[in-house]
C-alpha cells in the first residue's frame, strides 16, 4: 500500500515553511508542479497529494533550486537527462 501525504505535509517534510508566520509554503511546490512535469500529485476530492517518489524529486528540485541556485530551465534539463 502506498502512502500519501498531503501538499502542507510535504512543506513541512521539506522545510518549505514561512518564516514569520510559520505556516507551509504550498505555494512553492504548487508553482514547483506546474513547472516541472515529474511532479504529478494525486487528486482526490480537489486536494493534492503526492508518493514517496515525487517528495525525493521534489526535495531534488528544492536542492537544486535554493542550494545550487540553479535556474528552472537548468534543473529541467538535469531532470531530463537523469530520466533519459
């Protein structure tokens, strides 16, 4: 049986949360997902969740993006290749 979590679960997990406020940054992984095809949620009742194999490419893109301070396009084509 697969495990889901939900889209505010995964922020946490990844330590996407606002600084201030201290609430989750859904926002970023809903931009993250409209912008990078290997991020497909589950859609159930209009929520989003995602498997352990989406959170590790997320968590790949969030390296890349914020560590690396890598471009969207760069991180694309990295993806592209490591799939290919």
């Amino acid at each position: 049986m697969q495990k889901f979590f939900k889209i505010s679960e995964v922020s946490k997990l990844l330590d996407l949360v606002d600084s201030k406020s201290k609430k989750p940054a859904n926002h970023i992984i809903r931009f993250w997902g409209k912008n990078f095809k290997e991020i497909k949620p589950v859609l159930i009742n209009k929520r989003r969740y995602y498997t352990e194999k989406q959170i590790q490419i997320i968590r790949l893109i969030k390296f890349m993006l914020k560590d690396k301070g890598m471009t969207i396009n760069g991180v694309k084509n990295i993806l592209k290749d490591k799939i290919n």
